[in-house]
C-alpha cells in the first residue's frame, strides 16, 4: 500500500488537492523545482569552473522537462475543451520573459569595477528565477484548482457550417 491508496482511502486530501501536492512538494519535487532552484543558485557561486557550471546548468535545465508534466495536466484537468487555449495563453505569457530578461540582466550587471562585483551581480541575476520558481510553485500547491471550470461547459449552437 503505497502513500497514494493511503491518502486516497483515508480521504485526507481530495484527489485535486492530492495531485497539487505530488506535482510540486512530493515525489517530484526532485524532478521539478529543486534541481531548478539549487542548480541556479550553486551555479552563481561555482565561478572558478567553466566544465562544472555547464554541467550544473545542463542537470538543473534538463530536470525541467518535468515542469510540463504539471503544467500541462492541470491545463487539460481544469478545462478539456478548450485545453489549446489555455495551452497558446500560458506559453504566450511565458515567452514574455524573452523579452525582460534581457532588460533586467543589462539593468543589474551594468559595467562592475572589478571581477568580484561582476560575480556579485550575476548571483542576483540567478536568484530572481530561483525566486520565482519557488513562489510559483508554492501558489500553484495552496491555490491550484484541478476541477473542471465554469467557461470550460459552455455550449455553443450550432449556426450555420459551410461545406466547401
């Protein structure tokens, strides 16, 4: 009898509840935000290594395929008709980060007197998405819904179809 019969026979978690909880605090936690968070950070403090920072950067980013799993199962959970629109909305506003981070970047690093301050301001740089990976995934677990959503049941008459 694994965790998941006992937390679903003993009704202490309901089964949405229960999937929040295994997608970012439980047995994935490792394949998704704490490789992420503690690859980011520990990349800022390894400066003297350029084989190691790669190879941190490359465990920490490959572990993020895992992201997906939640995000999209949720996606497809709260809404399954209209799944692709949720799908286009939340990569739309995902990519608007290709556009900021650029601009912070230039905003934080500026032009450091010294080698020490360079290293210094990166640190910055790495902990912001550390940051937001942790508060995202801590919001997602207490305010994350898995049921089936209002927009998702409407009904539309069917009008007119064309047939070409």
């Amino acid at each position: 009898m694994g965790s998941d019969t006992f937390l679903c026979n003993k009704t202490m978690f309901g089964r949405v509840r229960k999937q929040l909880i295994y997608l970012e605090m439980g047995p994935s936690t490792f394949a998704n935000i704490r490789p992420n968070v503690e690859g980011l950070v520990g990349l800022s403090f390894i400066t003297e290594e350029p084989y190691i920072c790669v190879a941190v950067m490359t465990i920490a980013y490959g572990f993020n395929g895992a992201l997906y799993a939640g995000h999209s199962l949720n996606g497809l959970t709260i809404a399954p008709n209209r799944a692709g629109t949720i799908m286009g909305l939340t990569n739309g506003f995902g990519s608007i980060a290709g556009i900021f981070v650029p601009l912070v970047k230039s905003a934080i690093v500026k032009s450091p007197a010294d080698c020490a301050e360079l290293i210094s301001r990166w640190r910055i740089v790495f902990v912001i998405p550390a940051v937001i990976y942790t508060t995202v995934a801590i919001l997602f677990v207490i305010i994350g819904s898995g049921e089936v959503q209002e927009y998702d049941k409407k009904v539309y008459k069917k009008k007119f179809c064309a047939v070409y």
